[in-house]
C-alpha cells in the first residue's frame, strides 16, 4: 500500500529537451533497483516541461529514494539540463490503485 510520494516538476533548458527525456528513461533501471519505490513515473507535460511521481509505503523507502542514484544523478545533472533546480514536493497519498 502506497502512502506516500514525491511530485517532481522539471522544466528542460531550451534545446535540452531530449537529453531530459533520456535522463528519465535511463532512470528506470536505477529506480527498478530500490525494493521501496512502489511506483515511479517519469512525465512528459509539454514540450519542454516534465515530472516525476513517485509512491511509497512509509517515510523511510521515500527517504532511501531520496538518497538514491537518481535523486544524486537529477541533482548532479539538473545545472546543464533543467531551468532551475527542481522543486521535490512531498505529499501524502489519499487513494491508489495498483496492480
């Protein structure tokens, strides 16, 4: 059961935006390896602006994910790639629906 999550806006630097596009996409696999995210999507809103949602069970997964490869990858990357560095918003979860 999912209880909590982050929502990650990301606005890509003009001419950047497929290079943050494959950023996300590589990130998967890094994400596949953390046993405490339930649920990570990487969003695409609009031509140059992107997110990611992500959900967990408790307060101690979401901070292991927030210590991860790809919190330290998007921060360490974000200068070249993104607007301004991006806004890690926490939030509790209402309801979901998994498989």
């Amino acid at each position: 059961m999912v209880k909590l999550g982050l929502w990650v806006p990301l606005q890509a630097k003009p001419g950047k935006e497929a290079e943050v596009e494959q950023f996300l996409r590589d990130g998967l696999s890094l994400v596949e390896q953390e046993a405490g995210t339930t649920a990570w999507f990487a969003l695409r809103l609009g031509p140059s602006t992107f997110g990611i949602f992500d959900a967990f069970p408790d307060e101690g997964a979401r901070d292991a994910h927030l210590a991860g490869k790809v919190a330290a990858a998007l921060m360490a990357k974000a200068p070249d790639l993104l607007v301004a560095a991006p806004p890690i918003q926490k939030l509790e979860v209402l309801a979901a629906k998994l498989p």
